[in-house]
C-alpha cells in the first residue's frame, strides 16, 4: 500500500480510526489520531517520545545536527539560540523582507499570464525561497550564490524519496538505497555554499558592516546557560534547516491555497475584496495583515486540507499503552496532520473547502483539538508566526493582482515528498484582474 504514494494508497478507513497499528518484521507503526493521544506524545511527554532516526536518517546528509533532527539537551540548547530570533517582534522587522519577495513575485507571475497556463507551484517555490533569503541574508534569491543554493535544492529534492516511508517500510538501516549518492552529491554543494555565505557573515559581523538580519541574529546570539554561540559548522546545519523547512513548506501551503481558490471563485473574489479595502492600491503595511481576517481563514483552510507536512514521526523510549494496546519500546508513533485534519469524527464535512468553519462551534473545538500543521508542544515549528505572515500577504497581493483560474483537464494530485506536492505540478489559468 505504501509502495504507490503515502498520501493516494490511504486507505478510507484510517480517516475515521484513533490508532492503527501496522506491523513489521522490524518494528512496529502506530498511526495515533485520537486528540488525546495527540497530545500526551507532542505536549505532556515529548521527552519519551524523541524524533525518529528513521526518517531524521535521509535528511542528515543536509542538515547534519540542525534543530530539525536533533533530541534532548542538545535541541534544547539549540531552540534557546534560535527562538529569540523569531520572538513576535522580530517578524515586524521581516515584514519589509517579504513584502519585497511578494511584490517579485506578483512581477514575475504578471510576465507569464498571456502565455499559457502557469505553474503555480514552482512560482510559489521561487517566492518562498525569495522570502527565506531576503529575511535571512538580506539577499534576494536572484543573487548568484542564493539562486544556486536554491537549483541544488531543487537536485536534493528530486533525488529524495517520498517522505515517511522509512517509518512504514519494513527496510532495515543497512540496505543500501538507490537515492543515497545523488543525496549526498547535492547535500554536499549546498553545505558547501551556505558554509561561504555563513563564513562571509562572520567576516561583516567582526567588521561591524552586517546588516540586522536573521542571520547575523542567530549568529550573535549567546546561549543564556552557556555563554556559547554557534560556531560555523553548527550555523551552516542551522542555515539549512531554515533554508529548506521556510521555503518548502509555505511554497506548499501557497501553492495548495492558490488551487483551492482557483477552484472556489467565491472564496477568491472575498480575497480579492479583502484586500482591496484593506490596503487598496497603495504598499501593504505589517499592521494590515492582522485585518486579512478572512484570507486568514482561507489560508487556515489550506493547511488543513493539505498539510505541507503531513506526517511526523515518534519513537517511543518505553513501552507504553495506548487504546489498551501494548506499544513495545521502540515502536514508531506516527502523528499525522493528514489524517487528523480530515478526520471523519472530528470535522463536519472533512473534505470540503469551507473557511468559514473557522468560525463556528465546530471550527473551534476542531482548531484546538485536531488541527497540528505546525505541530504541538515544545518542538512547534519554530517559523509558524513567520508562515502565517507570509502566506497571508502573499495570499492577498497574488489574488488582488490576478484571477485564478482551474483547468478541467489538470486536477493536481497531492503526494509525499518533502512536503506535501501535487505530483504533476499545479497549473491554473491566470488573467489580471480587474480593480475593484
Ligand atoms: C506553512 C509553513 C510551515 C509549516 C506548515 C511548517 C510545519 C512544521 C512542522 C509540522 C514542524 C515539526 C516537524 C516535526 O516535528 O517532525 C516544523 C518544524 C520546524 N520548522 Fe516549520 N513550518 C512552516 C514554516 C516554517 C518557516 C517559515 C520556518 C523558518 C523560517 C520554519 C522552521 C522550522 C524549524 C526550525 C523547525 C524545527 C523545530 C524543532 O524541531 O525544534 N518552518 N515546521
């Protein structure tokens, strides 16, 4: 089941379970959708279920002992470095960093409208990582060094394998895997490129020319316990994680909301009002985002329905005993936005596009209880108020500018890489629209 895609092969009956239990000669899976379950393993015990080498496995090449992968006080020490740089005031600071990535990317997409059907995914790639570099070098992803960062991660991608499938799969550590040389090869030229810009940082950091940026940010931070900053290897795993969990994952989210409004001309045409009273024709400002509330929504909605994430995985580090079921030490516990935000007994209509339900009774039990696309607990995706800026303004400035439109012929379907992607691509009609 698992061999076609992890998103397509589900099978039905796991959208209305608590727990699954999957069986290997290895190891054993739990898929756990039950909210409290949920919770115990994100927020009441994180410390007895650390991340997964399983899947953390494929990723080390790129981003050796970042904070995506790392578990214990190691992590812990890593989180006191970085969270300040994401503290609520700082994004204030950043909001000029994506405006500027928005307004190229509404540029951009303007140059293809009379030529065709755009792919919107790729556009969403592009601005993504704009954003990405703009707030953490001040850079824009046209610059020579930003852009190949951004080719070789496009190469890592394409020789990843479909995300969790190490978790499910009954393939012991030492089978050698197909994909592992080009991984590297790609991992290694995109370390090698971050190592420079990390290392010409350091140089304008000691000559006091560096701007305020996130990256001179975590750089001169000083772990509070320790006095310790990072030192250049460790910033380079730092930069990477940044790289690729800021611009994969919203370029998901983006390009997934763009598609479900081309598919829902109603919800877009309320985009479109909404941003036309709110920051009409002049530039956006940081306090206009909090006034999106219904692009908000909308983009709530998309992260629901299609997850940039869609699985995370657990291991427990002691038996444990979940639905009255022996869970033995070891065992793999699958958390997974996928399931949960489409749970048949937690979502009124799981399926359907409905920002509105943001709103109601239902909406706000279910916000609570089982929407996680960032995650829960101690390791909460650390970008999350950066993510929803983000997609909020690029959200408003792409659908004020342009009406999307969806092709008969070319519904994308959604499968499991990094993120969640459409396997082949997204493509929409795209024409100016006209000002309100
Ligand atoms: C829509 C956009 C985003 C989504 C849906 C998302 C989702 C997630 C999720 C689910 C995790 C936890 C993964 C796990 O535990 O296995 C995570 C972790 C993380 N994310 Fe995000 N993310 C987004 C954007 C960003 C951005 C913009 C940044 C940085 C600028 C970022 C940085 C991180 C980091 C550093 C972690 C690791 C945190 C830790 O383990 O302590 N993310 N993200």
């Amino acid at each position: 089941m698992f061999r076609r895609d992890i998103l397509s092969a589900q099978p039905e009956k796991l959208y209305g379970a608590w727990m699954a239990e999957f069986r290997t000669p290895f190891f054993r899976s739990y898929l756990v959708n039950q909210p409290d379950l949920v919770r115990e393993v994100l927020c009441a015990r994180p410390g007895d279920f650390p991340k997964s080498d399983r899947v953390s496995e494929g990723l080390r090449p790129l981003l050796g002992n970042s904070v995506f992968v790392t578990n214990g006080a190691e992590w812990e020490r890593q989180r006191r470095i970085i969270d300040p740089a994401f503290e609520g005031g700082r994004l204030r600071e950043v909001f000029p960093a994506m405006l500027a990535a928005a307004e190229s990317a509404v540029g951009r997409i303007g140059d293809k409208v009379d030529g065709g059907p755009v792919e919107i995914e790729a556009e969403m790639s592009h601005a993504a990582a704009d954003v990405i570099f703009r707030a953490l070098f001040s850079l824009p992803i046209e610059h020579e060094t930003a852009s190949q960062v951004f080719d070789a991660f496009r190469d890592y991608q394409r020789s990843q394998p479909l995300l969790n499938l190490a978790a499910f799969l009954p393939l012991p550590s030492w089978i050698p895997r197909p994909y592992r040389r080009r991984t590297r090869e790609s991992a290694a030229k995109i370390r090698g490129l971050i190592g420079a810009m990390a290392d010409a940082r350091a140089a304008d950091i000691q000559a006091g020319r560096a701007p305020d940026d996130l990256a001179t940010k975590i750089m001169t931070t000083a772990d509070p316990l320790t006095g310790k900053s990072f030192d250049p290897a460790e910033m380079v795993d730092q930069v990477a994680i940044f790289f690729l969990a800021g611009h994969e994952t919203s370029a998901s989210a983006l390009a997934w909301a763009l598609w479900l409004l081309a598919d829902n001309p109603e919800a877009q045409a309320r985009v479109a009002a909404e941003a036309d009273g709110v920051f009409g024709g002049r530039q956006p400002v940081f306090g206009d985002i909090s006034r999106l509330a219904f692009t908000r929504d909308v983009f709530r909605e998309a992260l629901r329905l299609y997850p940039p994430v869609p699985m995370m995985v657990r291991e427990s580090r002691r038996s444990e005993r979940f639905r009255d079921r022996d869970v033995p030490r070891g065992s793999q516990i699958v958390l997974s936005p996928w399931h949960l935000h489409r749970h048949s007994r937690l979502w009124e209509c799981p399926d359907a596009f409905d920002p509105s339900r943001w709103h109601s009774t239902n909406g706000k039990t279910c916000q609570r209880e089982a929407f996680i696309p960032f995650s829960a607990g101690t390791r909460v995706c650390t970008g999350a108020g950066f993510a929803m800026i983000e997609g909020v303004l690029l959200l408003a400035m792409i659908v004020r500018a342009y009406r999307l439109e969806t092709l008969a012929d070319r519904r994308p379907v959604p499968v499991a890489h990094l993120t969640v992607r459409a396997r082949d691509g997204i493509w929409l009609a795209v024409r100016k629209r006209k000002m309100l």
